[in-house]
C-alpha cells in the first residue's frame, strides 16, 4: 500500500474527496467569474483583487499580495515549524490583450473562452481546495499556501514565481497547478532563452534610394540564417520567431526592424550551444555588412527571457506521490511531460516541485480555448490527494 492509498483510508479524507468532487459546476463557475476578469501579462491588478477577496472569505491567514500583485493566502499548520511549507500556485495571467471579448460558450460538454483553461481554471481549483481543505478540519503538519502569481506568460519571464520562491526558498516544496494537461506530471523544465534582435539602417524611399540597406532585408536575412539551423531532436531543441515588427510604409526602405526569438530545450547544454550559434549568426552578419560598406547598419541582440532548465528524479517523493494520486483517481495513462511553466523556477534550483493539471483542454492560446469539465472531478481530487501526502499526512 502507498502513501496515497494510506491516505485515502482516512475518513475525513474520503469525506472531503467526496465534497470536492461534487463541487465541478462550482469550480467552473468560479473559473468564469475569473476568466471574466482580463488579465494580460503585466496588468493583473484587477484579477489579483478579486483573488484576495476570495481567499480572505475563505478565513485563510496571511491573505496579501506583493508588489508585483501576486496574491496570497496561508492554511496554518496544525504544529507549526514541524514540517516545509508546501506551495500550491497558479498562474493568473493570460496572453489576451485587455480589449479580448472574454465571452464564454457552452457546445456540448465542452465550455469555450479565451483563457479559460490557461489558467482561470486553474486558479479556481486551488480556492476550492483551499474551501474543502479548511471546511473538513485537515489540519496538517505543514503550513499550506495557496498563491495565485503574475508574470508566467509572454513577456513575463515567471517573475510572479521568481518572487514566490524567493519569499519561501529552498525548504518549501512547490505544486504548480495548471487548468488543462490532467494526466500529465512534468518535473522536467525546459529552458528557454529569449532575445529580442534590432536592425537599424539609413532607410529612404523605395525608388529614389534603391539599393541602400533596409533593416527589415537585413533581418530576413537573419531569419533565414536561424532557419538554416540543425538542432537536436534528443534532447529536444527547438527556435522559433514569434513576432516581426518594422517599416512604416510599403514605398520606404525601412530604417528600423525587430525580431523576437524564442530557444527552448531539454538540455541545458544544448539550449546554450543554441544561443551561441544565434549569436555567431548575428556575429557573421555585422561582418557582412563592415565588408560591404554598411556601416549605417547596425544589428543588436539582448536578451528578454531566461526561464532555467531543470529537473528532480522520477523517484523524488513529491513525483511518486503525484503519480500514485492519479492512478488513485482513475487515470491509467499518467504522462511525464517536460514542459516550460512556473515550475522551472524551483525545478532549475534544484528544488522539489511538479506541475500537474485539472482536466483536459485545448486550443490554448487562442480564442476558441475549451475545457472539457469531465475530467475536473479526478484533477481535483488528484490535486488533493497530492497536497495532503506533501504537506506531511502519512507521518
């Protein structure tokens, strides 16, 4: 018998599974009234208010946010000092600008919104474990924190879960909690390394000054150098431009342009033999131009993103545990994923942490987003049954 098992023999827990797994229609609703709230990377102020309020009605300890408007809200242990802390987080971000219509829409089981699987579900599941947590006694020997973070999307470069780790440190153990992906544990982080790439050239109108150097042929150029690329399938080694911006007319030769370029890997030595042979590219490109005379060309490259790679052992007690609650729930296939999400932030310090999910979605990133709320009722549980064996019950 495993811990989980143990656990689960527990008549308050299975009191509480029980509660929980009947709460799918209120935990959706809860995940609308969220979702319903826009949220873009950098300005999550008004979600993160809204988060507070209803953490403080829950009667939870310690219920604040930081500067940055990560949100939090304490369980206390039912001895103090005698166990970690343990982290459950998620997200509160989205990439949907402010102005998205948020509308959300019923087809069948399926339930559709711009973010509403990534994260606003998410964020829902752990006030409702909070709720079932307090309301059935499970007083534990560790101190729970419930964390609704900024910054995990974009741009954001995880600088909610950079704050959060920070604040606990080494000696907390970290459950980072995502909307869809139920099934999947990763304990793997990807790293990513991200740049922004700037062409600066003399421009000038289309016919009058032909031939002289436009910044955006220049940055095609780069372009298709990264594109020219070999990398790794084993480890995994990917590029990617995300975004292009430059010019401000189709008759003038442009005197600016920007790339915004994404390197992930499994492997940190792979990620960073990556990031040198962009950089080699760059480098061979400005001595192209010296050569011919270019010298109102200029190319720059800074970095914008660093989320680290890491990983713990698929032994770790924290992953066990998370395995052994899915089989627990009913999941037979469990999945081990390596991923890029708030997790990396502890992963790539070498601390324990997993990112687990709540049901199943898709589309994410787009409009037409979904979850599938039939399988809410094993994530939740599953995350419960998590919590309780990392928090300390089986001692």
């Amino acid at each position: 018998m495993n811990i989980i098992e143990k656990i689960a023999q527990d008549e308050r827990v299975q009191a509480a599974l029980q509660d929980l797994a009947a709460q799918t229609d209120r935990v959706v609703e809860t995940a609308v009234s969220i979702q319903q709230i826009a949220a873009p990377t950098f300005a999550e102020g008004e979600r993160a208010t809204f988060i507070l309020s209803q953490l403080e009605a829950l009667g939870l300890c310690d219920v604040e946010h930081d500067d940055l408007y990560n949100v939090y809200g304490r369980l206390p242990a039912a001895s103090p000092g005698n166990h970690p802390p343990v982290i459950i987080s998620a997200h509160m971000d989205t990439v949907f600008p402010l102005d998205t219509d948020l509308t959300v829409k019923r087809d069948g089981r399926y339930i559709y919104g711009p973010g509403l699987g990534d994260n606003s579900t998410g964020v829902a599941g752990i006030l409702h474990l909070a709720q079932t947590l307090s309301t059935h006694h499970l007083q534990l020997p560790a101190d729970l924190w419930f964390v609704a973070n900024v910054g995990e999307e974009g741009l954001g470069d995880l600088r909610g879960m950079r704050a959060v780790v920070k604040r606990f440190g080494r000696e907390a153990s970290y459950i980072v909690v995502e909307g869809g992906l139920f099934g999947q544990i990763s304990h793997q982080a990807i790293g990513v390394r991200r740049f922004r790439i700037e062409v600066n050239a003399g421009g000038g109108h289309s016919w009058g000054n032909f031939g002289r150097a436009s910044a955006i042929h220049e940055l095609a150029h780069l372009i298709v150098e990264i594109d020219r690329l070999a990398v790794s399938t084993s480890p995994k080694t990917t590029y990617n431009v995300g975004v292009i911006e430059g010019g401000i007319s189709i008759n003038s030769i442009a005197q600016s342009a920007s790339m915004l370029l994404d390197l992930r890997s499994e492997d940190a030595g792979a990620l960073a033999e990556l990031v040198k042979a962009v950089e080699m590219i760059v480098h061979s490109a400005r001595e192209r131009l010296s050569r011919k005379g270019d010298v109102d060309v200029a190319i720059n490259i800074s970095q914008i993103g660093n989320r680290p790679a890491g990983s713990i052992p698929s032994q770790s007690p924290l992953v066990t545990a998370a395995e052994d609650a899915l089989r627990f729930v009913g999941c037979e296939q469990v999945n081990y994923v390596a991923s890029s999400t708030d997790a990396n932030i502890p992963l790539g310090q070498g601390i324990p942490a997993v990112c687990v999910g709540l049901t199943q979605s898709g589309n994410a990133h787009r409009l037409d987003e979904f979850i599938d709320p039939l399988f809410l009722s094993a994530g939740l549980s599953h995350l419960l049954l998590l919590v309780l064996a990392s928090a300390g019950m089986q001692n």
